[in-house]
C-alpha cells in the first residue's frame, strides 16, 4: 500500500529550458532536413589578377615618389636653396643680392642696379647692352644702347654730371654746352664745326699754332664788345683767295707798330721833276685802294691815279 504522496515542485526556469531543449532533440533525433541544392558563394574583397594589378599600382607609385623626392633633394642641392635665397642670389630688405658673375638670356626688368662698394659695375654682352626707360603706357621714353661700333643714345636730353652735381656736358635738340672749365681737342685734324660756335677764348696748346680755316665757305668772328687776336711770341698770319676786309663802323681802324710792311702795293711808273729818289707815299683811291708814288715837295697822288681805275 502506497502512501501518502509527497508535494509537488515547480521547476526552475534553467530546468525549463533544459527539459524543452531535451525533448526537441529527442523529437529531431533521425529526421533529416533538406537543404537547397548549388547554394551561391558570395566573396567580398579583390582577388586574383585584380588584387596583384593593385599591389603592382601601389608599388609603382610609391616608386614615383621616392624618385621626385630624390630629385627634389638633389635640386635643393645643385642650386644651393637657402633660407636667405638660392646660391649667390640672396632675399634682402632692400632687394636682390646677386654675389659673382650672372647670365641672363631674357629682358631684365629693374628699377636699380648697383655694385658692391669695393668692386665696380660690369655688363658685358657678345652683342650689345641695351638699357630702356619706358612711362606708365609702356612707352620707351630713353635709350643707351651700346655695340661693337657705336654708343647710341636716344632721349630728349642727355647729361654728364660731376661728382659734385655739376653738369659737364649737356645735349639737347637746340644746343650742345659744356659746362667744364677748358674744352681740349687733340686730333691731328682738329675740330669740325658745320655751324657756328660760341666760346669766350680760344687758344692752342703751348708752342702750338692756332689755326681758324674755312676751306670752301667764309669765317667770321663776332663779338659784342670787341674781337682780341693776341700772339706774344710768334705771328698772326691772315691768308686768303679772295679780298680781306677789315671796316669798323663808329671807330678808326690804327695800325700801331714800328714798321708797317705792303710789299705788293701798286707803284707809279716815275716821279714827277725834284723828287726824292726811293721816297714814296701812300695814297689811296675813293674805294679805298692804296698805291705808291714817288715823293716830292707836293703830293704826287694825282699823277697815278689811273691806278685807281
């Protein structure tokens, strides 16, 4: 005879499980499940030639950059970049410093060019040197321009100046001046002037002749106040083809020397009775010619002055 039974438990949630997970093993124990025949495999990622043409791309790229990064250093080097500049070329406050010899082979455009203070200024050129000044418009307003024959200068006045400011010479379309105490010209020829000159003194060097020629034209000296001819130690020589004219409009025209010489003046055939043989005087004709006739008690003149025919 049984007795009496006992009470009943409730089973724990973890015991729930675990009996439910029991009895559906025991249910699918021997069943089988179908599954669905050629199921699709889906990779992600690159695989294959696709994958190594990547890595190849990768490569070359990263060889193109250690190559311009090699060239870069190896500029940096050769042409000597700097804090301050690149080689001899060094950024100041005041500009550009250029140290030695420098080539350009196109237009430089500056405002100044200056040398250091112990050297001096230097452009040379196979061909020549050309410097511009142009306005705001672009315009050449100046030009020096200096070749293998010539130095050309084109600008509406060209000036030298001393150290002190002084102008030296002075160039314009209307005159040329110089402004220097002493103008000297040395060439065995001379000096050519095709107009006329303005000058306070003229003058050669010591024991040097000065000689004043106009070859086929005429030469003529004006002055205000007067015309000084001087020769302390030698002689004034005046020489023409033609006539020489000295006329003096208010004043008198006075020959003052010792001995007054006019070897080729015409001379009276013979003298009248009672002159005195190699005794002459001087007479002149209404134009001004003079002639000689012998001397005599009385004057002679009218006798010869057929000569002032």
């Amino acid at each position: 005879m049984e007795g009496p039974a006992g009470p009943a438990r409730a089973p724990r949630p973890g015991e729930a499980a675990q009996m439910v997970r029991e009895q559906y093993t025991t249910i699918t124990e021997g069943t089988q499940i179908e599954r669905p025949e050629n199921q699709a495999v889906y990779k992600i990622g690159i695989y294959g030639w696709r994958k190594r043409c990547l890595y190849l791309f990768v490569l070359l790229l990263l060889i193109i950059l250690l190559v311009n990064f090699a060239l870069t250093i190896w500029i940096l080097r050769v042409m000597w970049f700097s804090p301050v500049g690149m080689g001899h070329l060094h950024v100041t406050a005041d500009g550009l410093r250029l140290e030695g010899e420098s080539e350009f082979l196109f237009p430089l455009y500056v405002k100044e060019i200056r040398s250091r203070e112990d050297s001096s200024l230097l452009l040379q050129s196979t061909q020549n040197v050309t410097m511009n000044a142009r306005n705001t418009e672009g315009e050449v307003t100046g030009r020096l321009k200096v070749g293998p024959q010539m130095v050309e200068v084109q600008s509406q006045q060209f000036q030298i100046h001393s150290k002190d400011g002084k102008p030296l010479f002075t160039v314009d379309e209307e005159k040329v001046m110089v402004g220097t105490d002493k103008l000297r010209v040395t060439g065995p020829e001379g000096a050519l002037f095709e107009h006329s000159v303005e000058t306070p003194l003229v003058r050669p060097d010591p024991l040097q002749d000065l000689r004043l020629e106009s070859p086929t034209r005429s030469l003529s000296m004006d002055a205000p106040k007067g015309v000084h001819i001087q020769a302390p130690a030698g002689k004034i020589e005046a020489l023409t083809q033609m006539d020489i004219l000295l006329q003096s409009s208010d004043g008198t025209l006075m020959l003052d020397a010792e001995t007054v010489c006019l070897p080729e003046l015409a001379l009276g055939s013979h003298g009248p009775v009672g002159s005195s043989p190699g005794l002459y005087e001087v007479c002149a004709c209404p134009d001004g010619k003079l002639y000689l006739s012998v001397a005599s008690v009385g004057t002679t003149c009218h006798e010869h002055s057929h000569l002032c025919l």
